[in-house]
C-alpha cells in the first residue's frame, strides 16, 4: 500500500530520508527520548508523513525490540518513506555523523583533553528537558485526550519511576494494552495511516529468520576460528541484539564484552562513554569508538565501521521483519483497542523518563529550570526548529554552567 502524498512529497524520496536524517543526525541532542521528539516534531508536525497515532504505533512497537528504540523509530520512518534503501539511507544519515566523530575521537584520544563533562555538556541536557517536555505534551493531547487514557499514562509512569528496569517498562506497555484491550474499544474506529512497507510478510519473515541465524550462528563461527573481525562481530552483534532499553543500558554489556576481555581497559572504555554522550545521534555509535581502539579484528576506521554495523545490524532486522506483521495487526479492532492503551502508556514511559534520566540530570539549579522553561516555550509556542533551540539555550545554559 503506497503512502499517503504529503505537502513535502519528493521525486527523490531515498534521497530525500538521506537528506533529512542527516540533519537530524548533526543535530539531534539529548538522547533517545529526545531523538523520538525530534522526529515527531519533523515527520509528524512538520512534513506529515504520517498521523500521530501511527507514529505512536511505530513507537511502541519499537519499544518491544531489543536495541536502541530511536534509531529503530528512524529505520522504520525511512522503510515507510522509500523502503528498504530508505531505512538504509536513514540509518547512514541519522548515525554516521556521531559515528564518524567517534572515531575521529578514537583516533586522538592519546592527545586529547578527555574531560568531556564541561559546562556545555550540562547544556545539552538542560535542552533535552524541553525537547522531552514538549513531545509529552504533544503526544498527550492526541493520544490521552479522556480521563481513562489520562490514568493509564499517569499510572504508567508511576510505574516506570518506581521500578525503573526493563521488565517495569514492559510491565507498563502490557499492562495498558491489556486495559485498552477491556476498556477502550470504540465503535467504528478507523485507523491511521497505514504503517506501510514495499516488502512483503514473507520477506519480513525472512529478515527475522536472518536475525536469529546470525545470533546463533556467529557464537558458533567465533569458536571455530581465530579471526578477529569474526570475533568483533559475534560480541557486537549479541549487544544489539540482546540488550533492552535503549543506549545507556548497553553499556554494561560492551564493558563487559571488551574491558573485562581485556580489549580495551577501564580508563580507555570511559572516556569514550563521555564523549558519546556528548554528541548528536544515537548512543550505539559508542561502538564504532570500542571498534577503532580495541586490539583486535581490523584495524582503525574499518574496525570501527564493522563494530557499528554490527551493533545495529539487528535493528534492521526486527523493524524489517516486524512491519509487515505490524500492521496487520494494528488494523484488527481489538488490536486497536490494545493499542490505544499502549499509546497511552507509552505517553507514560515519555513521562517517567522526563523525570528520570532527563530531569534529574538536567535541572539542577533554579538557573536551569528557567533556561528549560524558556526553551520549552521557543519551541512549543514561537514553533523554532529544535536545532536552533538546541544551539541557543545549550549556548546559554553551557557559558552560565561554566
């Protein structure tokens, strides 16, 4: 089913993702969360892609995959857009811009200053409070709008914050579609646009297949043989695919896959943590840093390059492979009913995380609630683009910060 024609329609639509998810991916600050309101700002309010509530969809169910959820939503926005090249061409815009200034770091980090965490870097933060903020009160107004919606979003977060894991998280989504699925069918309901892939499910069958082979099969090809670029792939690959939450819960994994290996040492590991988070784009692109300094499997960029590919490799998979079979499901009335109450609770997850980690490493000082607050209103009323807000108030908050 083709897509929908917006007013940004192009001849060129795989060019067009490359393009748009290069920006993004030079300026998106903040985070997964504030990388998913980025996007909603762009591909829901601004270019009309596609509705609210199926970007909601694509959100939740990227938030069951394991990986990192933003990179996911923005494979999905270019499969939808241009098919597969899309999200190709999506990933490539969204990462290599991080990716490549990872291992540019890589390479000078016996030379650099690597006391990353200086005043602007706690001016990011400050705007990912607003960025965050903003797409909560979005997302609420469309996907909350009645007092049953409203409870299941508040409950939700109160969840997510009381036990903040994984399995909390999960607990959340599950038990808002498992509400929606009693209370919130409506008649007549008709869905939005179509979450619309150019393959089919057979194919999407075949990219989940390929997901699992290659999880069991890497394990198997490293212990026969000393290859290193083998070994790169199997520990990356398994990290990506493994790992539930987001980028900062893959961090344990990779410490353990390459320090406590001995790849890399401790001091080493850190630093290229604080310089991740320091720069646009997804926090996977850790990856392509650990891949550029480890002493095994190539070396340099090509090493970098083949540990980010791998890493990400898995997402590409699932979101391929979980498309199709996605909105066949959405479309049933019950699976709208489920879902209506996991769009909600998925308002809910926004918010607990707007609290924590945003909230509670951002705001720190009256100076920067108001320097949040001044942010939050450029953007949700005098509608700046988020690059320019991230530019003036990560300025003003990192000079005050010192």
């Amino acid at each position: 089913m083709p897509n929908t024609p917006s007013p940004h329609q192009s001849r060129h639509p795989i060019l067009e993702v490359l393009a748009v998810f290069s920006r993004l991916g030079l300026t998106s600050f903040g985070g997964p969360v504030a990388h998913i309101g980025y996007f909603r700002a762009e591909f829901v309010g601004r270019r009309k892609w596609l509705d609210e509530t199926a970007y909601a969809d694509l959100v939740a169910m990227c938030q069951f995959l394991p990986g990192p959820a933003s990179s996911q939503v923005g494979m999905g926005l270019g499969l939808m857009r241009a098919g597969l090249p899309g999200a190709v061409m999506a990933w490539i815009g969204f990462t290599m811009p991080s990716a490549m200034a990872m291992i540019l770091f890589a390479f000078g980090v016996t030379h650099l200053d690597l006391a990353t965490h200086g005043g602007w870097l706690h001016g990011l933060k400050v705007v990912a409070v607003a960025v965050v903020a903003q797409a909560v009160w979005g997302m609420a107004q469309s996907l909350c709008p009645d007092r049953n919606r409203a409870t299941v979003a508040i409950l939700a977060a109160i969840l997510v914050v009381t036990w903040p894991t994984t399995l909390g998280q999960m607990g959340a989504i599950v038990a808002g579609g498992l509400f929606g699925w009693q209370f919130l069918r409506l008649p007549d309901a008709k869905p939005g646009h179509a979450l619309c892939t150019s393959h089919s499910r057979r194919t999407g069958a075949l990219f989940l297949a390929m997901f699992v082979l290659l999880l069991l099969l890497l394990p198997f090809l490293a212990t026969l043989t000393s290859a290193g670029w083998l070994q790169v792939a199997d520990r990356f690959y398994r990290a990506g695919s493994l790992v539930f939450g987001g980028g900062h819960v893959v961090l344990p994994l990779l410490q353990t896959e390459v320090v406590a290996s001995g790849w890399l040492d401790q001091e080493l590991f850190m630093a290229g943590y604080g310089a991740a988070q320091a720069v646009p784009g997804p926090l996977f692109t850790f990856a392509a840093y650990l891949g550029t300094t480890i002493q095994v499997g190539p070396a340099g960029w090509s090493g970098g390059l083949l540990a980010l590919t791998t890493i990400f490799l898995p997402s590409f998979f699932l979101v391929a492979g979980m498309l199709p079979f996605w909105d066949t499901f959405r479309r049933l009335p019950a699976a709208q009913a489920i879902l209506r109450g996991v769009n909600a609770a998925v308002v809910g997850l926004l918010l607990a995380a707007l609290y924590h980690p945003v909230w509670t490493s951002g705001i720190l000082s009256a100076m920067d609630f108001g320097i949040a607050l001044a942010a939050f209103g450029l953007l949700l009323f005098w509608k700046l683009p988020p690059w320019l807000v991230v530019l003036l108030a990560g300025a003003t908050a990192g000079v005050l910060a010192g």
